[in-house]
C-alpha cells in the first residue's frame, strides 16, 4: 500500500517537476559521499560546495550512496568545459545536492515544493515558459560562476524558484518551524539567514535571489510599466515540443470526419433498411 501510494504520487507531480527532482536524487545519490568530497573542493575554496559537504562529517552517509562517480567529475569547472569539452558539466552542477543528509533532504523539500507549486500556479498549462524559466534561470547562474568560483548551483537554483513564488504570492502567510510568522516575499532571505547562522557562505542564495529577481521583474514587472513590453519570449520549438496545440476555433472539418455524422448516417440507413 505504501509503495502504491509513492508511486501514485510520483506519477502525479506534474512533468518537469518530476523529471528535475529525480535527476537530483539520482545524480546525488550516485555520487560518493562527503567523506571524499571534502577537504575545501576543487581548486581549494568552499565557495559554492554544497552545504555540510565540506568538513567530511557525513562521511557515515558512503553505504548509503552508489559509489558510481565523484563531485570531481560533476562541478563547474570553465576550463574543463571549454578546453576539455566535458559539457555535461553546464547540466550536472545543478544537480549534486551534497552528501544524503539533513542539508540534501531539507533541500529537496523545498525544491519539490516550489517547484511543483510554481507547474501547477502560475505556469499551469504553459509548461514551454516554465522550461524556459529553468534555461534563462541557469543561463544567468553560469554566467555568474565563470566569475565566481562556484562548483555546484543547484541550491541557487531551489533560491529561485522560491524566489519567483514568494513574489507571485506576496500575500500568504508563512511559518519556519514554529518560530517565525512572515509573508511569502520574505520566505528567501529567512532561507538565506538560516543558511548564515549555519555558518554557510551566503553567495548561493545571494546568486538564487538575484537572478529570480531578475527573471520577476523582466516577465512581471517590466511589461506591466508605462512604455514597458514583454522582453522573454518564450521561443517557438520549446512551444511545439512542450505545449499542447491550441485547437483552432475557425477550423471547420469536413461533414464526414464530424463526430455525429456517422452515428446519423447509421440511424438513417437502419430506418431505409430495417432487419
């Protein structure tokens, strides 16, 4: 019964959502534990390493995870990307979530959440601007980690999307484990602030709620100034291969592809012709 229950469930997250979240589950739990990850990451900075992962205290977590490949051969790195062609790695940094641990699932709560949230809100039945969103989105943090030094953007990536759904839905009241009251827009910084007393760096959320600021205002804000247009603009394959076509409402059919054409035809001709 259970199992029937997850897998009803599973099957009922609406698509992108779906594909996004197992990604992630699948990616991190393929990957060996933070006992190897550890030690300040590549090229000797934490800066973007994913949160609890840097210290090799959930070094307990290796039985649980696959073993199949390492952080190493996932994190963004330019010079490998560019020189080496490894451009599985443009894809991959947005889905390592760090070692199984508190930090992974507390992560992949929120990532399910408001990400499905957003599908079935505010994209319900536009799911070509919701791809979109996700490629602008992580478009920009890529941009910003060839500058950065930042290893893995997927926590910046959740900052977004609950970045761009707080602003969408400024007027519901939200409670962080019992201890805080606030509405909805303040839901990222009291994110980011519990990642500070954490004792982790602050640049991912930072990096998620710049560019989901970005995004709000250009699809949001902007086109709704004086002298203000729509500047995002869905393109037009991502419509053909993610939307369902739009039924023409001048589009006459022939009278016999009309779906009661044929059940009359059938009447007259058993009238004509009775047994």
């Amino acid at each position: 019964m259970a199992y029937q229950g997850f897998a009803q469930e599973y099957l009922g997250m609406p698509a992108v959502t779906r594909a996004y979240t197992t990604a992630c589950v699948l990616t991190t739990a393929a990957v060996v534990s933070g006992g190897r990850a550890g030690g300040g990451g590549p090229r000797g900075g934490s800066r973007g390493w994913p949160r609890a992962a840097g210290d090799g205290s959930c070094s307990a977590c290796l039985p649980q995870q696959l073993e199949f490949i390492t952080p190493f051969q996932l994190y963004f790195n330019p010079d490998l990307i560019f020189r080496k062609f490894q451009i599985w790695r443009l894809i991959t940094n947005f889905l390592f979530f760090g070692p199984l641990g508190f930090s992974f699932f507390f992560n992949m709560i929120f990532l399910y959440r408001y990400c499905r949230m957003l599908e079935e809100g505010s994209f319900r039945g536009r799911t070509a601007d919701f791809v979109f969103m996700f490629l602008f989105g992580g478009f920009l943090m890529t941009l910003f980690g060839l500058f950065a030094s930042l290893f893995f953007l997927g926590q910046a990536f959740t900052i977004m999307l609950v970045y761009v759904w707080s602003r969408r839905n400024p007027y519901i009241r939200m409670n962080f484990f019992g201890l805080l009251n606030f509405q909805a827009p303040f839901l990222p910084w009291v994110l980011m602030g519990f990642s500070l007393l954490l004792g982790n760096s602050i640049i991912i959320d930072l990096l998620g709620i710049a560019v989901g600021h970005i995004y709000y205002f250009l699809e949001d804000v902007f086109p709704n100034q004086p002298g203000g247009k729509k500047l995002l603009l869905t393109p037009s394959f991502l419509k053909m291969v993610f939307d369902t076509p739009e039924e023409d409402p001048n589009y006459n059919p022939l009278p016999e592809d009309r779906p009661e054409h044929q059940p009359r035809d059938q009447d007259q001709n058993e009238q004509q012709h009775p047994q």
